[in-house]
C-alpha cells in the first residue's frame, strides 16, 4: 500500500503545446495499486485460508471490491454466506501487499475452479480464471421494476458523472452506478478499472441490503461481456451504459433476461434486448431502411 492516501495521486509532468513550448506541471492521476483477496472456511474441522486473487484497483472501498468480485464468482450470494472479513498487512503467501480476507459460512465446492491464476490487471474482469464454466447468472423473472421511462433512462449517465469527483480530477477511472426505477440514484463507485466500480457498486449493494431486483446498473464506459455477466449475476436487471455494448453482452443478456442499453446520451439512447422493459405508450416507431 502506497504511503498515500485516497484515489488521486500528484506526479510532475510537462505539457507541449504549440507557441508555448514546453511547460512544466503537475498533474493528478487516479491511483492504481495491487490488493490480494484472501478466502478463510472451515474444511473437515480445519481452518483453510486461500489468496483468491490480486486485482489492481483503486484504493478505498476494498470490502466492497472483495464481495463484489467474490459475489460475481457465485462464492457470495448474500451476507449470510460471510461469517467476517477484513484487512490485512501480509497474505497468506507471506507477500507484504494490501490484502482483504474474506471469511466464508460455507467452503466452496471446487477451489481449484473459483480461484485466479496471477495478476488481474484494472481493465480485466476474468483475467486468470481458469474456466467459466460455473459463472453465476441470476434470475430476472421476480423483478420489482416498473415500466421504464425512456426520458429518466437518457438522465442517468449524467447523474452518474455529477458523483464521479476522482473522474473530474484525473480524468483516468470508471464510475458504475445502481439507480432505482424512478431516476434515483442509491449509490455510485469509482476505480481505475470499470470492472472494478462494478463489484464495489454491487458489494456496497449487498452490505446495505439492497433489492437488485429493483435496480438498473449504469456504467460510464462500454458494455462488455464481462460486466454484463456481473449484471446478471446479482440479478440486476436492465444494464445502462454510455458505450457500445459487444457482440457476446448483447447474446448474454438476450439468454439471461437484462435489458441492454448502450450509446446513452441526454435525450437518446440504442436497446438492444428485452425493449418490453420501457415505457413504450407514446413511443413512435420507424423501421431502419434496408
């Protein structure tokens, strides 16, 4: 753990520009840092304690980023499956790096098939697992959501960014946000890596009981695969995204029952699955021409 506090970090630079030259400054930049995440469970009336995995993250809301990711993995269903958690100065490698340990009620099936191999870069979602067979999704069909107002949908990234101040300083991180159906926002993370904000979004949703069955997920990035499946994996049920949404999103979504939107700007926005979500009375329909 950097001597440093906080998800912004200062570091001299020199700026070009032309008639000016060279001007020297400093520049803030989103922090990026490694943090091992520890499972402990009982086993046959043994103590077990594993490094999960070590993720590149932003500093701050570490619990959050734990059992999101471990919530995403299907080793965290709900608080009832954590009997305890918190930090640690050395892991259970004995590497002197920021460790969160996680301490679950149940031992999971087959360790070799949950646990990361490596390092997972900020920008990766399933770097190191070994397979993704037995990758959760959840279960849209007892959502609480009303019909959907497409004008409240388009507001939504813009409420996102008003609370992403790490993003308005350095410019270089990822907000993800939870929203009720109404335009409400309940809470928004940040990271320097967009998988990141997910699963601390989805973790504070957890600690706080949270119904994700009446929520919609915003990100301020594109929609990929891997965010996607964290989306079904709460049971989350529509996804709300500022960029493009990739080929395997749209088919994961489409079996899994989320509606997708991408290219969300004030005043419009693409859907891409399950459209019977939105408040569609005054829509007026044109067919795309061929």
């Amino acid at each position: 753990m950097s001597a440093e506090e906080g998800p912004v970090r200062e570091s001299p630079s020199l700026r070009w520009s032309a008639g000016e030259g060279l001007a020297s400054r400093r520049d803030q930049l989103i922090a990026e840092e490694p943090l091992a995440i520890e499972i402990a469970f009982e086993r046959q009336g043994r103590s077990v304690v594993r490094v999960w995995g070590v993720t590149m993250r932003t500093p701050g809301h570490d619990e959050e980023l734990a059992l999101g990711l471990l919530h995403a993995e299907g080793l965290v269903a709900g608080m009832d499956d954590v009997r305890g958690s918190g930090p640690r100065a050395v892991n259970a490698r004995g590497e002197k790096v920021a460790t969160w340990r996680v301490a679950l009620a149940r031992a999971p099936r087959d360790e070799g098939r949950v646990l990361r191999e490596g390092l997972a870069g900020a920008g990766c979602g399933l770097c190191g697992r070994p397979t993704l067979e037995g990758l959760p999704f959840g279960d849209r069909s007892a959502s609480a959501l009303p019909p959907l107002s497409c004008e409240k949908l388009a507001e939504l990234p813009e409420l996102l960014r008003g609370r992403q101040p790490a993003f308005a300083a350095t410019g270089g991180c990822h907000g993800a946000a939870l929203c009720g159906a109404d335009g409400s926002l309940r809470l928004a993370r940040e990271d320097v890596g967009r998988h990141n904000a997910v699963d601390k979004a989805v973790g504070a949703a957890l600690r706080q009981g949270l119904d994700f069955s009446e929520l919609i997920l915003v990100l301020s990035g594109r929609a990929g695969f891997e965010l996607v499946q964290k989306a079904a994996a709460a049971g989350l049920p529509a996804v709300i995204a500022v960029g493009a949404p990739s080929s395997a999103a749209v088919e994961l979504a489409q079996g899994a029952g989320l509606t997708l939107i991408g290219f969300a700007r004030p005043g419009r926005f693409n859907v891409y699955t399950h459209a019977g979500r939105l408040d569609l009375a005054d829509a007026r329909f044109r067919l795309a021409e061929a």
